[in-house]
C-alpha cells in the first residue's frame, strides 16, 4: 500500500484485536489494480465476517452486508438488506418503503441516522430508505450502539452507513474504458422488474464511472391477498468524477438525483391502509452533490486526512385520502426541501511507537446547515349524503425554520501492552435553530405565539464521551467493554412544526443517553463468533403525547419520560468444510419507560437468522437454505400496538456463475435466484406500526410479502 510509513505498518501490526487500528489502514486511499479486490459473487462466503471501514470504536458492534451477501439474496430494497442485521427489525410500509428500528427505535424518530459513503443523509426521516436501489451498493455498515462521539446527534442507537459501488481502477496509463455491466431483475411476489446499467473508464490521472437504475412494481402478494397501495417505480442515475495527481491523493466529484413514486400500504404514515387511508407519495425527489478529498503523507504528523462538503435538495408531494362513513378528504402536501449543505474533514495520526507503547489519534470536524421551507398543503372534502364538495386553497401549513450544527471530535486508541487495547473519546457540538413566526402567529393565542417568540433563535452546546478497553486473552479470544453517552438534539420539525392535529413545542430539551457495552469476540481461522450485552439508559426522553389547547385536542412532543433499553446481540459464521458454511444471527431486546414501568412500544423480543450455505470452491455455483424467525410479541404498549405472533419463514438462493458452467463466451454473467417465503407464511414484523383506533387487518398492521420467487442475471466487463 503506497505511502504507509513504518509508525501505520505499526499500528496495523497490533490489529488483531483491535477493529479501529484496522480501520485506521483500510481507509487510507489506495490504487487497486482492474481485476483485483473483486471476490467472486458465486462462492462461499467464508468464515471471517467483512471487516467495517466506517470510522468506528474498536469496541462497537457492527455489522457489514457486503456486495456478494446482497447478489446472493437479491433483495428489492435497502429496507429487505438491512432486515437481517442483528438489533434491527424493519417497519415495512409498501413495497419499497419504510423505517428500520436500531435497538428498539425507529429511524423516523431522528434516533438512528443514516449515512452515505460517510457523510450524513439528513432531510427525510420517513423516506430516506427508499433511495437505493441494492444494485447500486456496494456495502451497508450498521453500527449499533451510542455513536455520538463520532457522528454527533440522533446517533443514539447507532447509524446506518451506505456505501455505494466504487469498482477498482487504475486512474493512470493510456485512457480507456476499464469496467462496466448490467443486471435485470425479477420478483413474482409484486410482478416487479429492476435494472441497473453502469460503465467506468480511467486514464490519464482521471476515471469516471457513471450508472441508471430503475425498478417498477405492482401492489404485493400475501397470504391474505395484495396490499394494495404498495406498488412502487423508481428512476436513479449517477456520476463519479474522479482525479487522482498522485498514487496516494484523490479528488472526486459526485453526482446523484432519485425519483420515485409510491405507495404506504400501511405502516407509519399508512395505518390503518385501504380502504380507510391511502397514502402516496407523488413524486419523491433528491438530488445530490460531493466533492470530497482523499490523501496519504508519508513521515508527516498527520499521515491521512479526509474531507468532503456536499449539498443534498428534496422535493416531495404527499397525497392522503382518508374515508369515513359520510366523508372523503383528499389532503395533499408540498414539502418542498430542505436543502441541506455539510462537510466533514478528519486526520490520522500514528504516532511513532515508544515506551508506551502505540497510540493512534483519529480527530476532526463536521457539520451541516439546514433550511427547511414551511410545507403549504391544499385539501377536499366530499361529503357522500350530498355530494357537496368544499375546497380549501394551498397555503402555508408550516413556519420557515433552519438549523445548524458542528461538531468537533477527537478518538485515540492506545495499546500500552500487546494484550491490552484501550480508547477514549470525546465530541463538542453546538446547535442553532431558528424559525418563523408566520403561520403559527395566526393560529395560535397571542401568549403562545409569545413563548415562540422567545425561542425562535435557540443556540445550545452539548459533550458526549466514550471509553472502552479490549483485553486480547488469546489470540482466538477478545473481551470488550465500553460506556459511552449519547444526545438527541430536537428537530425543528419538532420543535415548530404545526398542523391540524399538533402544535409546536420550542421549548423541547435535547434528549441523552449512557450505554454500558461488554462482550466477546472469537476469531478462529475458519470462524468468527461475536456477542455483545447492552444496557442503555435515557433521560429527557421525547415522546409524542396528546394535549388539550384552546378546547381541542392535538398532539405535542414532548420530554415525558426516562427509558431503559437492554439486550444481546450475536452473529457468527463458521466455514465447516471447504464447500459448506454455517452463518447465523440473534438479537432480543426488552424497553421500557421507566417513569410508567410501561413497555416501550414496537420492540422485537427475540429475532434471528440462521443460514446454511453448500459452495464447493471452484465450482462455479453455489446453494444457501435460510430461515429467519423471530417469538411472539406479547410484552405491548396497548394503548398503541397489537401483539404479534411467532414465526419462522425459509428461504433458498441458488446463485451459478454462467462463464464458467455454459461457455467462456458469456465472460463475467451470473445467474441469481431464490425462493424467499417457501411456504406462503403470513407474519407482521413486531416493529410495524398500528393504529389501535381501528381493528386489526391485513393493513393494521401491514403483512408482509408472501411467496416470492427472485431471478437476477448480472453481468460485468
């Protein structure tokens, strides 16, 4: 690897236990020649378990789903990738869409934020899983745990990280066209197609990769009929500039823009679905823009650095239809924003190896500026005794809000003995948000628009900390302990946002955290087995609560509790014989508000995976039998949730690389299929949202998606 000076040799040398010293390496950038670092797509999946290249503790639990494990089980969404990492369970909402819950919190709750390519994805909570198409990644880390010391806000239960496909090229000799390809993908589930067509070229110091996606799908199938309103289509494109003026600098500009449209057949935002409630989002936009920068510095003080500066706008119209027996209401609203600009710069600093052993200092900077418009909506409303239909005109149903925040971090790994790794630490973030007066002054009484005022330019500051040690006893065997805390700024969203159901809250308190980790790691030359025990305490804790104003009835956010989550987390993968691999997953979680003693609502007691996967090297095919299952959820909120019921669904994946079985011809092609719900099972996630305000159905809450069978043809140059 150019560039690396003997002090980053060093501190890869003491790698073995310690997963931020391996991070420290495989971020610097490297040149990588056409053809290497690609691993078969069709093969076994060994037993080591990918190692993370986001920016992490060395004691936080992750989870990496690289670009063969998400061929192999060819999934129609982000949502369907992330659903099999341990500590998340998924809120489906339509055939595409919804929200994952991170240790027993939603992402719509600002709690578990997402990330692309390491920068923050920031401006739609609700939908920002709908924007990957899983033919344009190429790897999705989740970290779980607190990871605001890092990451800053709303990491209060860790992040979701996408990084999209970035196949290896050497930017300089001659110019020329170095990768590109195609895949076509099928699913009886929803008579859905997908596809994704990509190209690259390199030389001369440059290298460019561009790439379209589309997908298109009907309402699914479940064992109780179509959800209707969950059908889906979606058309994405992408640009990569790259410029490379030496082998251990680059430079890179990338483009992305997204349009979707779609339906919530249930879920958050969709309860309690057809036929009472539709809701679509018609379209669904974003476009995106980075410029980032990558180099190494050898025998420098700060030997790596990273920075980036990106600008991301969204544009969504939301139709909702709601029936009742005497009326229909058709309610659509412009959400026109934010835009949203931020950056983030950090160094690496391996310090020379001493006495005291090695010390590595990872430190930097970020932060973003928000501007989120007011949303204006327009409504009718037909009454079905007349037929009398009363509109009212588009207007302004929201103030004009921003919100800033930087941040400052610094983390050091020390390793004063070899069986013995310890880090420390610690972020400063300052937050300003600010809003409009306007509507809220004309809908609220004079001494309530006075308490608006005198919080409409809020500037708070907040610490976070975080320290943790890793005692290698064997070389096979790693104790980890950490306790780190945690905050969650509000939202302006939560702070101002009204409509005809809530009324603003400015004087909302930044919610906090402090988690307790411990647990082991075991690392065998053919297996790897990871456990981890949390406990994770919340104070000031916001929660949408109903209040009475003005002699009605709205709903308001507010601090009303202290919570406890606790749990254990496990993954393992074991290659048996060198055709035959046992990989697996299991997670449970127990929530509760400590105030009530009352379960926290959407919380999966016990879920888990558990695959078996027949590969004899060389092959040319490979074959993987999955179940995934989860217990009965019976410990609820009811006031806000139904119990669930337990389940066990198979699945089968067959992937056959066609080159090599048919003809040399056909080069680089893979054939991918699967049958993914064998026996039609009819099962809800334990995290789906319900309204307990009307009966249970095939909506409320939503089924998901019966018998499917999957086909996938991929091929790359």
């Amino acid at each position: 690897m150019a560039g690396l000076s003997a002090s980053a040799l060093a501190i890869g040398w003491l790698s073995g236990g310690s997963a931020l010293a391996q991070t420290a390496v495989q971020q610097l950038p490297t040149v990588e020649v056409e053809g290497e670092g690609q691993s078969p797509a069709v093969g076994p999946i060994g037993g080591k378990m990918p190692a993370p290249k986001t920016l992490h503790q060395p004691t936080q639990s992750i989870t990496v789903i690289d670009r063969k494990e998400i061929e192999t089980t060819n999934p129609t969404s982000l949502l369907d990738i992330l659903q099999d990492v341990p500590g998340v369970s998924i809120a489906r909402a339509g055939g595409i869409g919804g929200q994952i819950y991170l240790r027993g919190f939603s992402s719509n709750n600002w709690r578990s934020p997402m990330y692309v390519d390491g920068d923050r994805f920031r401006g739609r909570n609700t939908l920002q899983l709908n924007y990957f198409a899983p033919e344009e990644l190429e790897r999705v880390e989740v970290i779980r745990g607190p990871a605001s010391v890092i990451y800053g806000s709303e990491a209060m239960t860790g992040l979701v990280n996408v990084i999209t496909r970035r196949p290896p090229v050497d930017p300089f000799g001659p110019w020329r066209i170095t990768h590109g390809g195609f895949s076509a993908g099928f699913s009886s589930v929803d008579k859905g197609f997908s596809t994704y067509e990509w190209a690259q070229a390199a030389g001369q110091g440059f290298d460019v990769l561009g790439g379209v996606s589309y997908r298109k799908g009907g309402n699914y199938d479940t064992p109780s009929g179509p959800a209707l309103n969950s059908d889906y289509e979606s058309v994405g494109g992408n640009l990569r500039v790259g410029w490379s003026p030496t082998r251990n600098q680059r430079f890179e500009l990338a483009l992305r823009s997204y349009w979707e449209e779609d339906g919530r057949a249930g879920g958050v935002g969709g309860a309690p679905g057809w036929p009472t409630r539709t809701v679509r989002q018609q379209p669904n936009q974003v476009q995106m823009a980075k410029l980032s920068y990558a180099g190494d510095f050898t025998d420098q003080l700060v030997q790596h650095v990273e920075a980036s500066f990106y600008a991301n706008y969204y544009d969504t119209k939301l139709a909702t239809v709601s029936t009742s027996s005497t009326t229909i209401t058709q309610q659509v609203s412009h959400v026109s924003g934010p835009l949203v600009i931020g950056g983030r710069a950090q160094g690496v600093i391996p310090w020379e190896p001493g006495p005291w052993g090695l010390l590595k200092t990872t430190f930097g900077v970020d932060g973003f500026q928000e501007w989120r418009p007011g949303s204006t909506a327009w409504s009718s409303t037909t009454r079905l005794s007349t037929g009398v239909v009363t509109y009212s005109p588009e207007t302004q149903s929201g103030p004009d809000s921003t919100q800033a925040n930087a941040g400052a971090f610094m983390l050091h790994e020390w390793t004063p003995l070899n069986l013995l790794t310890l880090s420390a630490g610690g972020r400063f973030d300052w937050f300003n948000t600010t809003s409009e007066l306007y509507p809220l002054s004309s809908t609220i009484k004079p001494a309530a628009v006075a308490a608006l005022r005198a919080n409409s330019d809020v500037t708070e500051t907040a610490p976070t900390g975080s320290i943790g040690a890793t005692i290698h006893v064997t070389p096979i065997l790693d104790l980890l302990a950490t306790v780190g805390t945690s905050y969650r700024y509000p939202t302006n969203s939560e702070l101002f946002a009204i409509s005809s159901t809530s009324i603003p809250n400015p004087e909302l308190k930044p919610e906090e955290g402090v988690t307790w980790e411990g647990g082991f790691r075991l690392n065998f030359a053919n297996a790897t087995f990871k456990a981890t025990a949390f406990e994770s305490r919340y104070r000031n804790f916001l929660q949408s609560v109903y209040v009475t104003y003005d002699g009605s009835t709205f709903t308001q956010t507010q601090n009303v509790a202290n919570a406890t989550v606790q749990g254990v987390e496990a993954e393992w993968r074991w290659q048996v014989t060198p055709a035959f691999n046992l990989s697996g997953n299991v997670a449970q979680l127990r929530a509760t508000n400590t105030d009530t003693d009352a379960p926290l609502p959407y919380i999966a007691p016990w879920k888990g995976r558990v695959a078996v996967q027949y590969a004899p090297p060389g092959a040319g095919y490979s074959v993987m039998a999955a179940v995934d299952w989860a217990a009965a959820k019976t410990r609820i909120d009811a006031s806000q949730e139904y119990p669930t019921g337990a389940y066990a669904v198979p699945s089968l994946y067959a992937s056959f690389d066609l080159g090599r079985l048919i003809s040399r011809d056909l080069g680089d092609t893979k054939l991918h299929l699967g049958l993914q719900n064998i026996f039609d099972t009819s099962y809800v996630s334990a995290s789906t949202y319900a309204t307990r305000s009307y009966a249970e159905s095939m909506y409320n809450p939503l089924l998901e998606p019966g018998r499917n069978f999957t086909a996938r043809l991929v091929h790359s140059f």
